[in-house]
C-alpha cells in the first residue's frame, strides 16, 4: 500500500477515502505534525511483484520498494501475536461461562435458590460492565499486553478462589474477579487487531476473534459438566484454573502491543487528553449506535449461555444434562459458522449494518415467541432451532464494535471499544437478575425446581428490553445519519452512497481535530 497526501492524482477507478485509522494505525496516528492526511488506494496494496504489502511505506518510515524487506516477516509475528491473544480471549470466555453449566450443581453446594444464583452471575457481569469504559481508558494508556496480563490473573485468581469455596460471598467474590478480568480481555485483543493489521482485514479478523473465542463456551460445556461429574466440583475448577495460567504465560512471551515500525508508538499519552478522547467518543453518535446495537443484539444469547439456559433446558425443557450441555455446545459451533458470514456481509454492505443488528434481532424474538407459546415441552427440534437463531447474537452484537472502530480515531478505540461493550452486558445483567426474581415468584411453594410456566414467564422479560434497544438503535441511527457529512477527517469530494436512494446508512462521520475517520467497514 502506498500512502498519498490527499489531492494527488490516484490511476484507475479507485474510491479515495481517508485512510481508516485502525486499519493504518502507524501511519495515521503517528504521522509528522502538520503532515497531510492520508488516503487509502486499494489497489495499491501491492508491490512491483504484485504481492500484497502491509504496514504501508510510509508507515515503515521507508519509499517506495525499498522498505518492502521484512513485511512478511512482520505480518507472520502479527499473525502469531493474534492467535495467541485470541487465545487469552478463548481462556476468558471458558472462565466467563463456566458458571453456565454449573448453576445446578451451585444451588446443592451453596444451598441457594434461584435468585442468589443469579447474583453469582449478576456481580461478575457487573463487574464486567461498570468496568469497559476505565478499562478502554487504560488501553488507551498502557496497551492491550498489560491489561490481558492482568486480566489473565485475576481470572485465574477467581477460579481459586471458586474451586475451594463453601461459602456464598468467597463464590460470590471470585465471580467478581473472573468478571473484572474478562472485562480487560476482548477490548485488549481488538486493539491489537487494529494496530497489528490493515484496516481491509477488520471487519474479518474482529468477528473471527469472538468467533474462536467462543471455543471456549464449547470447552465449558460438555467437558466441563463431564469433569465435575468425575472428579468433583474443586478439581475441575482448579484444571480451570490451570488452564487460564497457561493462557498468561504465553501472553507474556509472545504478544507485543504493536509492530513498533514508528516513532511514538509506546508513548503513554496523558491522562487529561485520554479523558478528552473519552468525552469525544462519546459525544461521537456512531459510538452511542453501536453501544444499542450491542445492547439489543447480545443479551438473549449471552444469558442463555452464561446462565439459564441450562436450568430451563434440564429443569424446564426436562432434557437429560448431557443434551442441554450438548444443545449449549450447538449454540457455540453455531456461532463459530456464523461469525464470517456476518463480517462478509458488514463488509460487503458497510451502509446497512443497522439492517443485520434488526435481522438477528427479530429472529431471536419471533424463535423465543414460538417456543414460549409452544403447549407443553418443546420438541427437540424447535429447541434445535432456537440455540441455532441465539447463536446469532454473538456475532450480531460484534456489529456494534465495528461502529466504534469506523466512527473513531484510532487514538481513541480502546475508550469508544469500551462505550459500546458497556450495552449487552449491562442489558445481560438487568435479564440476569429478572429471570431469577421471576422465577422465585412464579415457582410453588415447596417446589425441587421451577416449573415450565414460570420459565415461561421469566423469559418474556426480554420483550421490553428489545423494545427499549430497538427505539434507541433507530434513535441513534438517524443521529448518525444527521451528523454525517464532510468533517476535518473526511476526503472532499463526490460520495457514491451519499446521494443514492437509501444511502448514508451508518456512514461514519467527520472528526474534530482532523483525526482520520474512515469507510464504515
């Protein structure tokens, strides 16, 4: 790639359009004072051979074909820093839901009922959200390998802490720390993809990172219910723990914050202009859209898997624990397939994300309508249908995170990264606690377990929370739509879906300070 001042002469029908700052994040956050913005010509990712070439020359401080010599060296360590930092997210994500598949066993070794359960996962999904917005602060700070270091120990702190407990507020304790570090992981590895690769492969690596980290519901699923039937509730939470620590050392050897090709590129910036990147990205409506897209998008899915699904499938459905792990395990793979195919299409059609975030959406209300006025138990196959439609929400909520990417400088992604992954979880927490306050007041007195109709009722309170997530997405859309035009990021000149019959969806807007913004990809 070839990096041009804006207003030089660009061969063949390409689109100029600024550059995308987390696409080429040592160029365009680190170029010269004074320098002119840069542009982004496709067609130009290649060299005099032909071959794909990144970080651009300019980035890499050299001209031309001169500086192409260690680039592929460069893109196989950026390679090999992602997987291993998916990794850690894959480690978070088992940690995060292997409360899922134990809340049965919980409520016999703590005593509880339904709602002290759900404060279990109500203070570690807490945690997780009061969390994002300080936590893209220090990102923005100190950098992704500091943080998923310390978020790789606290999680495995937590899981001691749960392997030895008895007592309701040590469990309770050790949950907060789970969910403190899980807070500082999936926003760490998205700051790496945006410093580490071109901003053409983030749409695919950013739903490939949830993708794969959701291996790690499968792993806390079906293996996990298979080791505490075998070995006990301390073991198994102990080989957790292992597994988490094993995740962290290999943080520690290999992931590096960025490819270190520029001057700057460590630098810590200053606590006031964090705080003042903050305040823009939030003020920013792109950002406050992909926050409710986040919101209306995950929450379903993510608290069946995290929480209840298992009781309503065993307790409720009356499967055998082996199906319900398994239906959970469906779930995830359904994700894994789902993850690409939702980046190609928030690739291939940038204007029209809202359009994919309402899709998951309705589909994961009219499953959820059919199976909750469904007379009796579900059939097996209807079940089938519905982990299949919830293992949408995972990528459709990632939608939201490609906003605050395209709406935001790169300065500024690890803060906008956090507003938005601040949405689902706080809707996942208010679900959390209302299904299990639901279900104590709708199951008999003296009853082992909830009944089917008090299921039933308990997960009808997700109708209001997609109402309210649905007003508030068309809201900020709009706002979005009315922000946009020609900022001091933007490229002068014609815009193809500007003036098109339904075009300027979701477009990105202009940037105070001239800091790039970009195609909304």
């Amino acid at each position: 790639m070839v990096a041009r001042p804006v207003g030089a002469g660009s061969a063949g029908r390409t689109r100029p359009a600024v550059v995308r700052a987390t696409g080429g994040a040592p160029a365009a956050a680190h170029r010269r004072p004074g320098a002119a913005p840069w542009r982004y010509d496709a067609s130009q990712d290649v060299d005099a051979g032909g071959r794909r070439v990144w970080p651009p020359a300019a980035a890499r401080g050299g001209r031309g074909g001169a500086a192409v010599s260690g680039v592929a060296g460069s893109a196989r360590r950026g390679a090999l820093v992602w997987a291993v930092a998916v990794n850690a997210y894959l480690a978070a994500v088992f940690h995060r839901s292997s409360l899922g598949v134990t809340g049965v066993d919980a409520t016999d070794r703590f005593a509880i009922n339904a709602s002290a359960l759900a404060v279990f996962s109500v203070a570690q999904l807490a945690v997780y959200a009061a969390m994002q917005i300080p936590v893209g602060v220090l990102l923005d700070r100190y950098g992704s390998r500091r943080l998923l270091l310390a978020g790789g120990a606290l999680m495995v702190a937590g899981q001691l802490c749960f392997a030895v407990a008895t007592d309701v507020r040590l469990a309770v304790a050790a949950r907060v720390l789970v969910g403190l570090g899980d807070a500082m992981t999936f926003i760490s590895v998205l700051r790496i993809v945006a410093f580490w690769f071109p901003g053409r492969r983030n749409p695919l690596l950013v739903q490939l990172t949830g993708t794969f980290g959701q291996v790690g519901a499968i792993l806390g699923a079906v293996p996990l219910v298979a080791l505490l039937h075998h070995a006990g509730w301390t073991s198994a939470f102990l080989v957790a723990a292992g597994f988490g620590a094993t995740a962290v050392v290999l943080v520690l050897v290999v992931v590096r914050d960025g490819p270190h090709v520029g001057p700057g590129v460590t630098a810590i910036p200053a606590l006031a202009t964090v705080r003042r990147e903050l305040a823009a990205a939030w003020a920013q409506p792109g950002t406050r859209l992909g926050l409710w897209s986040h919101f209306v998008a995950q929450f379903s899915g993510a608290v069946f898997a995290l929480l209840w699904g298992y009781p309503f499938l065993v307790q409720g459905q009356g499967l055998p624990p082996t199906v319900a792990a398994s239906l959970l395990t469906l779930m995830t793979v359904g994700a894994l397939l789902a993850g690409p195919l939702v980046a190609y299409l928030c690739a291939r059609h940038p204007f029209h994300r809202s359009v994919l975030v309402f899709a998951v959406t309705g589909a994961s209300a009219g499953v959820w309508a059919v199976v909750l006025a469904w007379p009796g138990r579900s059939p097996h196959w209807l079940l089938v249908i519905l982990v299949l439609v919830l293992a949408l929400n995972g990528p459709g909520a990632v939608i939201g995170f490609d906003y605050a990417r395209t709406f935001n400088p790169v300065h500024r992604i690890g803060s906008a990264t956090g507003i938005v992954n601040v949405g689902g979880f706080v809707a996942s927490i208010v679900l959390v606690l209302a299904i299990g306050v639901v279900l104590d007041l709708a199951t008999p007195a003296g009853a082992t377990a909830p009944p089917l109709a008090a299921f039933r009722w308990a997960f009808a309170v997700q109708y209001l929370l997609w109402a309210l997530g649905a007003v508030q997405v068309l809201r900020y859309r709009n706002a979005a739509r009315r922000a946009g035009g020609l900022g001091a990021g933007r490229v002068a000149g014609p815009d193809p879906h500007r003036d098109r019959p339904g075009g300027g969806d979701d477009r990105p807007v202009g940037g105070e300070s001239g800091g790039p913004m970009g195609r909304a990809a």
